[in-house]
C-alpha cells in the first residue's frame, strides 16, 4: 500500500507537463490496490493458501 501512496505522490508532485504519466503512475496505483485488497478477500475466504 505504500507503494500505491509513492505512486499517487510521484503523479502530483512530478515535473511532468503532460497527463501520460499521470494516467500511468494512477492506473498502476490502482492496479496494485486491487491486486493486494483481492489478495486478503481471498485468504480471508479461504480460497487461496
């Protein structure tokens, strides 16, 4: 989850001019929060060990 925070952060504090590596650094944000919130769904239920 830090790594989503460093992600969002790079994306607002960046010297970038354009929305490229904006759309990047939050879509990859997002993917890694779903890849970890789908990871404890699926132990909570016990479907992964």
């Amino acid at each position: 989850m830090l790594s989503a925070a460093v992600l969002v952060l790079m994306a607002l504090c960046g010297n970038h001019e354009g929305n490229v590596e904006n759309i990047w650094l939050f879509g990859l944000a997002a993917l890694l929060l779903a890849v970890v919130i789908g990871d404890a769904v699926l132990r909570r239920n016990g479907l992964r060990s």
